[in-house]
C-alpha cells in the first residue's frame, strides 16, 4: 500500500474546508414539520412575487440578460 493514511487526511482537509460542520440543515431547531412550513411558506412568497412581475409585464431578470 502506498497511500498510508491519505484517505484520512483527505477527510480532516475537507473537514477544515468545509469549516467543520457536517450537514448545515439540521442545527436551525425547528422541527421537520416546522421546517416544511417555513418552506413551503417561502416557496408561496416566491411564486406570488413571480406572480407579481409577469402581471405587471415586466420581464423576469433572466430575460433581460438574454438580450444584450
């Protein structure tokens, strides 16, 4: 074996580069209930926002930038 111990530092280096942290969902405290409230109230908001823009004509930012 020439590797030695390289898979193991290879996980402590992704570790300090991630900043240590494992999954980032997971410490917010809310329960998965909570969660897909919080989330499903964000995607309403999005969507009415969206809404919003395409009955007042404008155009969405994505176009925009197609067009130069």
């Amino acid at each position: 074996m020439t590797r030695g111990n390289q898979r193991e530092r290879d996980r402590e280096r992704a570790q300090a580069r991630s900043g240590g942290k494992g999954s980032k969902g997971k410490d917010d405290g809310l329960t998965p209930e909570q969660r897909r409230e919080r989330d499903a109230k964000a995607l309403q908001e999005k969507a009415a926002k969206k809404a919003g823009q395409a009955a007042s004509g404008g155009e969405s930012s994505a176009s925009k930038n197609n067009k130069k």
